[in-house]
C-alpha cells in the first residue's frame, strides 16, 4: 500500500512537471513580466511536481527500506531520518520554484537561520538532542527509562521531544498509568537519563519479606530461594547467561550470582529478606505479585516455624 501510494504520487508530480512545462512552452515570454494566471499556474504547478515527487520519494523509500528493517526501533530512526531529508529537500525545491532562484533560497536559509539561532535557543538545543539519540542510543522506542524526573516507556523518539507512556507516579507502583508525557530531547544533554534495558534485556529487583525474629530464619531463606526457582526456573537461567555473555563483553569485572540470592536486614522489630531476582523491566511488579502469592502462600503452610511481626512499629 505505502509503495503504490507512493509510486501514484511520484506520477502525479512528474504529470504535474510537464503540464507546467507546456504551460511555460506555450505561453509567449513577454507574458511572464507581469503576474498572471499563466505565470501562477505555472509557478503553482512546479511547487505541486516538487512536493508530490518528493512525497512519492519519501513513500518508496519508507516502503522499500523501513518495512525490510525488522527491529522496530531502528525501522523507527530510519523513518525520521528520511522525513528530515526529503523534507528539508522538498521545502528548498518548493520555495525555488516560487522564486526561481534556487542558489538565493540556499543563502537565505543560511543567513535566516544564523538569525533564528539566537532565538530558538530550546529547540535547536532538543534536535540536537534527537541526532545524539540517534548516534549514541542512550535510549530507543520500547525501552522504560527515567529522563529527569519522568518515568515511562519510550513510545516515540521524534525530533524535538520524546513521547513516554507513564509509568509510576502518584497512579501506579512501577507500571503503566495510561498517560502520556512529552520531554524535550534537550533533556538527554543535560539531565541524567536511567535505561533499565540498557545493559541487556532484564533488571536486578527485590521482593522483601518480613517475619519475626522468633521465625526459623534458615528455612525462610531457603524456601525464598525454593518459590523463585519454581517460579522463574529456566528464563532466569537463560537470563543469566545472557547477562554474563554481556558483563564478558565490558571492562566490568563483577562477580555473578548463579541464580536467586537472598539478602537479610535487621529491623527494629523484625528481619527483612530480600529475594533478588532477575525480571524483564517492563514485567517487573507482575512477576513480584507472583513471587509475592507464591511466597506467603507457602509461608503460611509452616506457622509452626514462620511468625510474622506484630509489633506497632510496623
């Protein structure tokens, strides 16, 4: 579809070319001194023959190099790319063909846009900001990041703001509000930008639990370590692996767990363990309400040997 459209728009603006130019064939050079229906509809049909060629351009080219990339979001940077040259290529044709002086539209531009600078300061700064994204992919469309203060799942990287789908805030723990955010691409230069994808496709998270000192402390910890094997098993095997693929890859000498570990704190009124584990960043609370009813469930079949704090310090 986007092919054809494409191709019929690069027909209609070559059919357009030659009607202005029979126009002008026709049309005795004496008449183009002063305005008239010839000259405009000539003048008009250039542009048109400009526009539509280049929108034909820009359709085949999406067609034919956008729809043959299979990751989304690089597919989704090629496409931007492609708007901002044959854009920036059509507006210079179609303002050439209103003034016919295609060499003064080229130095107008440059002259305007030293006279602009001083005063879009904050978008040119946030298009610089897109073209570092673009090299430096310090994020991409589909990952869940922190820009400032923003939390959210990249949904669009365009060329002066990137759109966020929400995550957190004062709606939700760690999962979608269903809000949108805008943030300048500025941000990126200037404020600290955290990809929990970045590194590979899974985060470190914890699921704390709190039992009473008089709780059999080594079976609680080993019964964590028993619900997140049953739960996670071979995807967080899978995921290890990757993870150490990835750490051998870097300068980073750190030393990796085998799987799931536990951590114990010490609390006023009771012990916290903490089972880490590793969960895919935008599934993050789902798995742990997993974890979580596994957990308890289970804990609960051992009262015997599992106490909970009761204290009012809770």
């Amino acid at each position: 579809m986007s092919r054809r459209l494409g191709l019929g728009a690069f027909a209609a603006g070559l059919l357009a070319a030659v009607v202005s130019a029979l126009v002008r064939a026709t049309t005795p050079l004496s008449d183009f001194d002063v305005p008239n229906a010839d000259l405009l509809l000539s003048t008009g049909l250039s542009a048109a023959a400009v526009a539509l060629v280049a929108y034909g351009v820009y359709r085949f080219l999406a067609a034919f190099l956008v729809a043959r990339i299979a990751d989304r979001r690089r597919a989704h940077d090629v496409r931007n790319v492609l708007r901002l040259g044959v854009g920036g290529v059509a507006l210079v044709g179609v303002l050439g063909a209103f003034t016919e002086q295609w060499l003064g539209v080229l130095v107008s531009f440059g002259v305007i846009g030293f006279a602009v600078t001083f005063a879009l300061q904050q978008p040119i700064l946030s298009f610089i900001g897109w073209f570092y994204i673009l090299v430096s992919r310090p994020y991409a469309v589909g990952d869940r990041v922190n820009i400032g203060s923003v939390s959210g799942d990249v949904a669009e990287v365009g060329f002066l703001v990137t759109t966020l789908w929400e995550t957190g805030g004062p709606l939700a723990s760690n999962q979608p509000t269903g809000r949108t955010v805008t943030v300048p691409n500025s941000l990126v230069l200037s404020s600290e930008v955290v990809n929990y994808g970045a590194l590979f496709d899974r985060v470190w998270t914890e699921v704390p639990v709190q039992v009473s000192y008089e709780t059999d402390l080594p079976f609680v910890r080993q019964l964590l370590l028993e619900v997140a094997d049953e739960a996670l098993g071979d995807d967080m095997d899978a995921a290890m692996k990757r993870y150490r693929d990835r750490l051998a890859e870097s300068p980073l000498d750190l030393d990796v767990a085998d799987g799931p570990t536990v951590n114990v704190a010490q609390e006023e009124s009771w012990v916290v363990f903490r089972l880490r584990v590793l969960v895919p960043p935008t599934r993050a609370q789902r798995v742990k309400n997993r974890l979580y009813e596994r957990i308890l469930d289970r804990l609960g079949d051992h009262p015997d040997r599992v106490s909970f704090p009761v204290s009012r310090n809770r």
